[in-house]
C-alpha cells in the first residue's frame, strides 16, 4: 500500500469511525454557517424584493453596489469585521473576537448580498407578472414583498442554499475573525489548511471529503427544487 492509499484508508476510517474531534469540527462548521444562512436570508431576502417592488432614486446604483458585493473578497470582509470587533473597534467591548459569534458575523456579511441579489431576481421576474393583480387588490408594499416572497419560496430556496455553499465553504474571513482555535472555532476549511499545512494529510483528507459530500447535497437540493419550481409553474 503506498501512501496515498494509506491516507486514504485512515481518513476513510476517521469518518466512519465517528472520530470525535472529526464530529466537534463538523457540528460547529453546520452551526456557524447555517447561523449565518438563516441571518442572511432574514437580511437578504426583504431587501431583494424591495429592490425588485419599490422605485426610488439610485436604485440602480444599489442593485449594482449588491451585485459587487456579491464578489467580496473574504478577506477583506474578515479585516474589516476584525478591525470592527478588536478591543481598540467599536465593538470591541462586547468581547466577540476569536468566538464563533464573530464567524457568523462574517460569513453573514459574506452571503447576505449573494441571497439578496439572487432573490431580487426572482422576485422582480415574479413582480412583472402580479403587478397588475397587486394594483387591483391595492395591496401595500409590504404585503407585495411577503406576497412575493411566500410565491418564490422554492426559487428562494436555491438562493439560501447558494449562500449556505458560499458559507461553508469559506475559509479566509473566517480564520481572521476566528483565530482558528481548538475545540473553540475550528472549522472544517480551518483546519484542512493548518493540518495541511502540518502533513496530517488523512485528517485535512476526512474533512475535504465531508465538504464535497456537502456540496454535492447542496447542488443536488438546489437541481431538485428548481426542478420542483419550474413543474409549478407550468402546472
């Protein structure tokens, strides 16, 4: 057995195994990023369908800032996040730094712009079509953003699960704001680059492999209800 095989073989038996320090890495990467979806959809999906709904000055100018926004380099939301929670920022009193509050605080940041401008497509594909329909029951703005979002749930859903791959996958934000401390903000892409980094390759190896299984969900999930969402609409 050479090598290769050998790693492996023991990254293999560290997921079937149930390794605990393998399972700790795993449970608090789902915590903090699907924390972090379920903010962002909170924040990104009201702001996608206003942009979509409501007409004011600049609105152009916004859907493009969002759009750039989608492109954030990580790390550079990490520093600002960083700068922002260090004693010396101006939230430094509430202590967040190197905690995974602090994780969530930046992968949020991260995928929020990604689910709005995502949601605001749907939504605004979907406004063009009940516009005359919202007109004639003289519903007011809010209730055509819940209207709009209660319509596009299942499109919504790719959106949330487009910022939930974003997130789970990131690594630099999070390694500035986290510190990447043992049984405290280790997370799977953490610590793939530092047990990398060390040559225990069979453990970066289990957790990549946990990733992967995780994005092939993710995309599976997201081809099913699109599936789903185009059948409902051709009903």
């Amino acid at each position: 057995m050479n090598d290769s095989e050998s790693i492996l073989t023991i990254a293999t038996h560290l997921i079937l195994s149930g390794d605990q320090d393998l399972l700790e890495i795993i449970l608090l990467s789902l915590q903090v990023s699907l924390s972090a979806t379920v903010i962002g959809c909170i924040i990104g999906l009201p702001l996608g369908a206003a942009l979509a709904v409501i007409k004011f000055p600049g609105r152009s100018f916004v859907t493009s800032l969002l759009n750039t926004f989608m492109g954030l380099p990580p790390v550079v939301v990490g520093l600002i996040i960083y700068l922002m929670l260090s004693r010396q920022g101006p939230l430094g009193t509430f202590g967040l730094l190197y905690t995974p509050q602090a994780m969530i605080i930046a992968q949020t940041c991260l995928i929020a712009p990604l689910i709005a401008a995502l949601s605001r497509q749907v939504t605004a594909d979907l406004f063009s079509e009940y516009k005359e329909l919202f007109s004639s029951l003289r519903l007011n703005v809010w209730q055509q953003i819940g209207t709009l979002i209660f319509e596009g749930r299942y499109s919504l859903t790719t959106s949330a699960l487009a910022g939930f791959g974003r997130a789970i996958a990131e690594v630099g934000a999070v390694m500035i704001v986290g510190g990447n401390i043992d049984h405290v903000t280790r997370v799977m892409t953490t610590t793939i680059a530092l047990e990398t980094s060390k040559g225990n390759l069979a453990l970066a190896l289990a957790l990549g492999l946990i990733l992967i299984m995780l994005a092939f969900t993710v995309n599976a999930l997201v081809s099913i209800i699109s599936s789903s969402a185009r059948k409902r609409a051709y009903a």
